[in-house]
C-alpha cells in the first residue's frame, strides 16, 4: 500500500517515515478503511519497532463500532509500541478526550489546537 493513500476518510500526510505515522482523519471511518490504517501502523512497527502517530482531526464524526472495536484491540496489543500520540484539532472536547486517556492509558497523548501544528511535529519528533 502506498502511503499517499487517501480516502474519504483519511490521508496519510507528507512527514510519515519511519516510526512516525502523520494521517489526517475525517468523516466516520469505516470497517476498511481502519483496517488499512492498523496495516500501516503495523508496518511502521515492524520496521522501527515502535510508532508515533500525528492525527489531524478535521470533521472527524468517530468510528463505526466495528473499526472501534478494532481500534482498541490493536491499542491493547501494541500499548508498549506506542511513544506518543499527538492529537490536531480544533475542539476543545478532543482536548479533554485527549487528557483524559493520557491518565488512563500508558500511552503518551497531546493536543494541539490546529494553529499549534509546528509544534505537534516538534513534539512527535522529539528523541528520535
């Protein structure tokens, strides 16, 4: 699969190399295409060992509950593989969604307000 790949529901984003997945999200995403993104995910593991993912969410109405059960699944099983996750919006909800599964989740989450997005690429970068 290219990584130009771009759908109704995501873009993988020019910056995606390595450990480092950028992919831009809107819509509802389906069955298929999250089953995509978790092929991505995987191979940016297998490769690097670990993943760091940017999302920019734009429109973005959330999962069907089949991609969202996968989504956790995927989450549970590769939870030690995740470095960060930087979460790009515009809502001050994802803020606090984002917040709040920093606390409850071994994975470390951020978000940056779409105008902070030099800043999410800073983050997401930081170490490597």
């Amino acid at each position: 699969m290219k990584l130009n790949r771009k759908n109704d529901m995501y873009k993988i984003m020019d910056g995606t190399e390595g450990a480092i997945v950028a992919v831009k999200l809107s819509g509802k995403l389906t069955d298929e295409s999250n089953d995509e993104l978790m092929d991505i995910f995987e191979n940016a593991i297998a490769k690097t060992g670990n993943l760091r993912v940017l999302m920019y969410l734009e429109n973005f109405k959330g999962w069907n509950p089949g991609a969202m059960l996968e989504e956790f699944k995927f989450a549970i099983k590769h939870r030690d593989k995740f470095e960060r996750i930087a979460v790009v919006g515009d809502s001050e909800w994802l803020n606090w969604i984002t917040k709040a599964d920093d606390i409850f989740s071994p994975i470390n989450e951020k978000y940056f307000n779409n105008n902070d997005e030099k800043k999410a690429w800073k983050w997401i970068k930081e170490g490597l």
